[in-house]
C-alpha cells in the first residue's frame, strides 16, 4: 500500500512539472522605463507590462513556440499602470520565446 501511495505521488509531481517551460524574453524598449515579467498561469504564458513612464506607450508582444505560428498581442499601457498579455498555445511547448517592443503611444511623448 505504501508502495501504490509513492507511485501515485511520484505520478502527480512529473504530470505537474510536465507543463512547466522555459520563456526566453527579449525586450525592445527604445530607452523606456518599461518591466516585462513571464509566468506561466496553468498552461497559458502570460507576461505583465509595467510602465513606469509619466505617459500612455503601445507595446507588442510576440509569443512564439516553435510549431504554431508566432501570436502578437498589441496593447496599451497607461502612464503608471499595467497590462496583461496572455498566450494559450495549442501544443504541447517544449520553449517559449517571447519578444516585447514597446515605444511612446501616439502623440504622448509630445506633450511631456
């Protein structure tokens, strides 16, 4: 019965870490003040833009596994604030690459 007990726990653990990946990120910030931290959220890559500069940037972030083709979420992050970009790939993913380019939103540099 403890034998049946270990397997069983033994099972969890490598079905749990099975899911786990590793996520290359690459950002692109033209000198902004601007964090990108990954996660993972289940099987789902989802990476947290802080912008930390007094105006309004776009940023887009490009999620890439390999097989599937590379998915681009355009967003904008208020002054001050932060924004979720999230990424559920269809296959199983070995490596995640992630490449976030963020610039100044559309006339808000100006006004600073």
């Amino acid at each position: 019965m403890k034998r049946m007990k270990a397997c069983l726990v033994a099972a969890i653990l490598v079905s749990g870490a099975a899911h786990a990946y590793p996520i290359d990120v690459q950002v692109k910030t033209q000198g902004l003040d601007v964090e990108a931290e990954p996660k993972l959220l289940g099987e789902a890559t989802v990476m947290r833009l802080i912008n930390h500069e007094p105006f309004a940037i776009r940023c887009d972030v490009q999620f890439s596994n390999g097989p599937e083709i590379a998915r681009t979420r355009k967003v904008t992050v208020e002054a001050g604030g932060d924004h979720i970009a999230r990424f559920m790939p269809s296959r199983e993913v070995v490596r995640m690459r992630v490449v976030v380019e963020c610039w100044p939103a559309e006339g808000e540099a100006d006004q600073q």
